[in-house]
C-alpha cells in the first residue's frame, strides 16, 4: 500500500507539455509581427496576414496533440 496514488490518465499530462510548444510558437510570432511593425509601420497589413497563418498552422499543432490525447486513451 502506497501513501500516494495517482490515478486518471497519464495522457493529460502529455498534452499539458505538448501545450507549451504551441504557447511559446504564438508567442514568437506575433513578438515578430509587433517588432517588424515597430521598425516598418507601413508593411503592418502583410505582416498582420502572414501572422495569422503562422498562428492557425501552430494552433493546429495544439489541436492535433488534444486530439491525440483523446483517441490514445
């Protein structure tokens, strides 16, 4: 008998750490698009639009992963 027993699924855990590669990702991009913007304000538009493809394609890592999560358990 164990003082401490830890039970659910190990694969929630998972997807917690497989969060923070996406969360770090978002965050670089739109670091970038804020710093190209402060050094070229007039190309804001084009930034702002490659920014948001950037961040669907990271998100959809994030998605992938809670996807996973939930088919593997």
């Amino acid at each position: 008998m164990t003082l401490l027993e830890i039970t659910g699924s190990l694969n929630v855990i998972g997807y917690g750490l497989a969060a923070i590669g996406p969360g770090i990702g978002v965050a670089l991009v739109f670091a970038s698009v804020i710093q190209g913007t402060a050094r070229q304000p007039e190309a804001k538009g084009s930034m702002m639009s490659t920014a948001w493809i950037g961040f669907a394609v990271v998100e959809a890592l994030a998605i992938f992963g809670l996807a996973l999560a939930f088919a593997i358990s």
